[in-house]
C-alpha cells in the first residue's frame, strides 16, 4: 500500500504543468521624474528663432533660449495633447537635430523612456538660460503626415517648432517669437507682429496662446475685411484662386454678422480666418481663440457655382470660438500639453458646434437653405444606416481620437467613428425641437446660446462647464427631464439614428431615385441601395450588412465588369435601376490583387438617395431655425 501510494504520487508530480517551473520576474517600478504642472509663474521669457525658408525642402530651423533660474534636473516637452486634436497628436517624429548649450557648451539630453515628448538635462551650475537648436521637418508627401510647407505656402503651428519646460501652467509660461519668411511672402495669425521685410516679431505672450495662434503664409494672399473685428486672410497656390467675387465675400460678412447676433458676444478682441486654397498644401480645419486654420482644394471662389463644397468648414471652425475654445468640457481642459484630456463632452464642443454651423452657413446664405436640407438628409441618413448604434453608444465614439487618431476604417457602419460631430447635431436639433413644443414656440437653441457662450465680450480665456450646467442651464430656459433625454441619446444603444428633432421640427427623411444634390468629387452613391459608394480609385465604402457586403464586397475589390460587360459608373447605376424591374440578380466581376471573382446582387429596390421633406403646414421649426436673425 505504501509503495502504490508513492507511485501515485509520483505519477501526480509529472503531470502539473512545466510552466510551474518557469522563471517570472516581477515589473521594475517606475517613477515619473517629470514634473506635474503648477499654476506659478514661470522666471522668465522664453524667445524662439525661426527661419522658414526653405520651402523647397519643408524644413524649418529652430532655435530657441529656455531662461533657468537654477542648476539640476530640468524636464523639456514637446507640446503632445493639443487643443482641437482631442488627443495625443503632436508631431514628435518630425522633430530632428535637437542639440541643447548652456554656457556656450553643449550638455546632453536623455528622452524619458516612457513619455517620449520629454527631454531631461542637467543644467550646469552658473547656466542662466538653455539655448536649443533644432529642425522640423514637414511632411513632403500625404503619406508621411499633412504637408505643412510648399514652395508657395505654409502652415506654422508654434507647437511643432517649440519646447516648454515642463513644472508650470503653460499659461504662466512666457513667450517671444521671430519668424523669417522668404522673400515678397507675407504672413497672417491671431497674435499680432510687426514685419520688417519679411522677419516678423510676434508680441510677448503667454505659451498657450503662442500655442493657440498659427500663422499662414505665401507668396499670393488677400485680406478681405469681414466686420472691425473679422478679417478673411487667403492664400492660395496661384493668384487666380483669390479672385473673391464682392457677392461672395457678402456672404462671409454675413456669418459674422449672424453668428454674433445668435452669441450675443464675440470671445476675441480680433479674429483671423486663417484661409488656404491649394492641392499641395494639407488640408485642415482648427479651431483656435482668435483665429481658425481652414484648408480647402481649389475652387472655394471659382467654383461657387458648382455646389457648396468645402463651404461649412468656416461656419463650423467660428463656432469654436464660443464653443470648445471659450466655453470648454471641464476634463477637456488642461493645465500643460503632457495632462490628457477626455472627451466626455465633445457631444457639445464638436456636436453643438457641427449643429451651429450648418444653422449659420444658412442664415447667411454661405450655402442655400436647399443645399442645407440636402446635407441635413445625408447626415440622418448615414446615422440612421449604421448598425454599430446597436452595440457601441454614442459617448463611447468620443474615445476616437484617441483610438483611431482619424485612421482610415474598414467597416465604418459596425465601427462607428467619431459620431459626435453628427449625431451630436441631430441632438441638438432634438433639444431645440422640445425647446420650441413646450414653450409654444418661445423657446430655442438660440436662447441656449446666449445664455451658454455668451458671458463676456472679448474674453478669449475658458470656461469649464459639466454636463450638470449643460442640464441646469436647459432647464432654466424651459423645464423638462433634459437629464434623462441626454443620458438615453448618450449612453444607450438603438437599431435607429435619434431622428425626432428633425421630425418635430416638421421635417422627415425618405429615400427617392433622385440623387441628393451635395454629392462631393467624382462619386457613384450607391450606399442605401447596393450599399456601395465608388470613387476615383474604386470602391470607397461597403455598407455593413447591405447587398454588397452579403455579397462578400469589400474595399479590397476593385469591379471590372456589370453584367458581363466592362465597368463604368454609368453602367453600374443603369443596373440598379434595370434590376427594379426584373428578376435577374445583378452580376459583378471582381479583382482582388490578382485574384477575380463573379459575385451576384440579389438586390431588386432601385436607386435610393436620402431627402428631407417637409410634414408641416406653413411655417415649420426648421424653417425658423435657418432663418437670419
């Protein structure tokens, strides 16, 4: 009996698992050496050198002296989470030939080892100041990242050519930069200079706002005077492009004008549309305090004609004064550009302001109230054809930033994106819908926005607020369960786009066989029929769970043939509406890499495309909405 037992036991011990016996370290700790932000002054002015001019080859030249007021460690940061990106988007990658002196000898640097934005020195005992030199490098084609420096223009954000140390509000951190331009070009930001020749020297400031002021430049550019306070900077590749026409140039006066009116303040003392029109620089909409950077393709003024293209992005970008900029999520403030921020309440600073741009483009006949019932179709019904709402809320789509960085997605209708510009508006157009039924038309978002951004004229600080003012503000205006409305559009999951805003304001969506007439570019719109839409280079989306994507269609695939004939656009829009009345399936050649394959579309609905029409009797809400003030 004791020898059976100790076989057993034996037979046991061969048995446990060899990862038993398995070396396992334990984690080395870490200690965060750099400095949390303090609201202290920091002793002394910072200067920066910039010489930006080498458009040939997209490179700027920095160079830049740090005051100290005392030896030992010191923390250098590149600005990493920046206003209006909501996430952590600083360029660092570009950031080359860093090289820092003190008393006239060069000290070494060391990159933390896990906040790769911050640089550790020792400063020298007796060292009053770091002198630093370095470059920054500009994207010179789309796949490196957003060209910021052509041969004719440029975009200089003075977070990518600075350091800061690291220990104080950037706020109480101040600031003086120069900057040379090339020769003849002439330069338009927030914070005002004085050029000699082409070397402009930006007035003293605080970091934040340095940070918060970029500069446009170029060899063409026009100022347009909007308002005494408003001033429309352009500059574009070629001088054909600033030829503004006096009835289009009215038209942004009148933005200003409406906007105003509805804010009831303007939270700058001056302010700069930052305004490029190129096919070489990048393309870009951001917000700032006194001024917005606005890119759009050629043919902003030339082609007005055409549609209203690119036409929203200033409407939106002028909202951010007062929404974002000055009125502010309190966790989307920071003290510094190394503090995360979180955005709980981007539904409001991207949401309300998507919501007020297009409300602004058309009282001021920036883009025709048509053209805006168009877009406002789209919009629902792209929300309202993404099955994703059904596992993923909409607050959950304010991590985007942070997960994707605006990556490119495949399956954008079971991912979601950041759904909180959009859907952000559909509820406000909701809120503004109950805001006008229970106060029997005395009542609207109007009311919300003055009592909201409106607080003091010319003050381009922040104000925080939480989602309990968003709701105590709302029902000061007009009592109703505001809490539980935006909680169950916040945090729920539907099978459908919250679309009773638009419905109580007198409007409702339908699908007709008549193209929505804001389609942009070169576009085969076949989304809410085959579910497919097709550009230049193919096919550049798939809806989920839509005839194509059950067909097996991805992006991957490029259509060669319809119906056993060679593909054209036209071709493949005829076979959706041949299909409406027939039986036979429509058939799709396919090539992937070198692979081909017949699919067919067992789809038999016809051509649908997404309109707002109107339900009400005479003047309806929406009608009110749009209308100038």
């Amino acid at each position: 009996m004791h020898r059976a037992l100790s076989f057993a036991a034996l037979l046991l011990a061969t048995t446990v698992p060899a990862t038993a016996q398995n070396s396992a370290p334990q984690p080395v700790p870490f200690v965060d050496t750099i400095p949390q932000a303090r609201d202290v002054d920091y002793p002394g002015t910072m200067t920066l050198d910039i010489d930006a001019t080498n458009t040939q080859q997209g490179i700027f030249q920095v160079k830049q002296t740090i005051p100290v007021a005392k030896s030992g460690h010191m923390a250098l940061l590149f600005p990493k989470w920046l206003p209006g990106k909501h996430g952590p988007r600083g360029e660092i990658e570009k950031l080359a030939g860093l090289q820092i002196s003190a008393n006239g000898k060069r000290i070494p640097w060391t990159r933390d080892t896990v906040d790769v934005f911050a640089f550790h020195v020792d400063v020298p005992a007796g060292a009053k100041k770091l002198d630093l030199e370095f470059q920054f490098i500009s994207a010179t084609k789309p796949e490196q990242g957003r060209i910021v420096m052509t041969p004719n223009l440029m975009s200089l954000q003075f977070n990518s050519m600075s350091l800061y140390p690291a220990g104080y509000f950037v706020r109480r951190i101040p600031v003086q930069a120069r900057v040379k331009y090339p020769e003849g070009w002439s330069a338009a930001s927030g914070l005002p200079s004085k050029a000699v020749g082409s070397t402009y020297t930006y007035e003293k400031t605080s970091y934040d706002t340095l940070v918060d002021s970029p500069v446009l430049a170029g060899r063409y550019y026009r100022a347009f005077p909007l308002s005494d306070r408003v001033t429309l900077d352009v500059f574009a590749d070629t001088p054909e492009e600033l030829e503004a026409k006096p009835e289009q140039i009215e038209a942004h006066k009148r933005l200003v004008q409406q906007a105003v009116k509805t804010m009831g303040t303007q939270q700058y003392d001056k302010y700069r549309f930052l305004l490029s029109i190129s096919e070489e620089l990048g393309g870009i909409g951001l917000e700032h305090h006194r001024s917005s950077e606005n890119g759009v393709q050629p043919g902003y003024f030339t082609k007005w004609e055409e549609g209203p293209g690119s036409r929203n992005l200033l409407p939106h970008e002028y909202t951010h004064s007062w929404d974002g900029k000055f009125r502010r999520g309190a966790e989307l403030w920071a003290p510094d550009y190394r503090t995360p921020t979180r955005g709980q309440s981007l539904w409001v600073y991207e949401g309300q302001t998507q919501f007020w741009g297009y409300v602004f483009q058309a009282r001021s006949g920036l883009v025709s109230k048509e053209d805006t019932l168009e877009a406002y179709a789209s919009i629902l019904a792209s929300l309202d054809n993404r099955p994703a709402r059904e596992w993923r809320p909409l607050i959950d789509t304010t991590n985007d930033p942070v997960i994707t960085a605006r990556a490119p997605k495949g399956w954008v209708g079971w991912q979601r994106s950041e759904d909180y510009y959009n859907e952000g508006l559909l509820v406000w157009m909701e809120v503004d819908s109950i805001l006008r039924e229970r106060s029997g038309g005395t009542k609207s978002t109007d009311d919300f926005a003055r009592r909201f951004f409106g607080l003091r004229d010319g003050d381009y600080g922040e104000v925080t607020y939480t989602f309990d003012d968003v709701v105590n503000t709302l029902n000061a205006i007009q009592p109703y369960d505001w809490r539980t409305l935006l909680n169950e559009r916040l945090h729920g999951v539907s099978k459908r786009a919250p679309a009773g805003g638009f419905e109580r304001n007198g409007y409702k969506l339908v699908y007709t066989d008549q193209p929505n007439k804001i389609a942009r570019g070169p576009t085969t719109d076949l989304a809410y029929s085959l579910g497919l839409t097709l550009g230049k280079s193919g096919i550049t989306s798939v809806a989920w769970d839509s005839p194509a994507f059950n067909a097996g269609i991805d992006l991957g695939d490029e259509i060669v043939a319809v119906n056993g004939r060679g593909y054209t656009s036209e071709r493949l829009v005829a076979a959706v509406k041949e299909a409406k009345t027939g039986k036979d399936p429509i058939k799709l050649m396919l090539k992937s890499g070198d692979r081909y394959r017949e699919v067919a579309i067992d789809y038999h609905g016809g051509l649908r495309y997404p309109h707002l029409v109107k339900t009400a009797s005479g003047e309806a809400g929406l009608d009110k909405l749009l209308q100038p003030r």
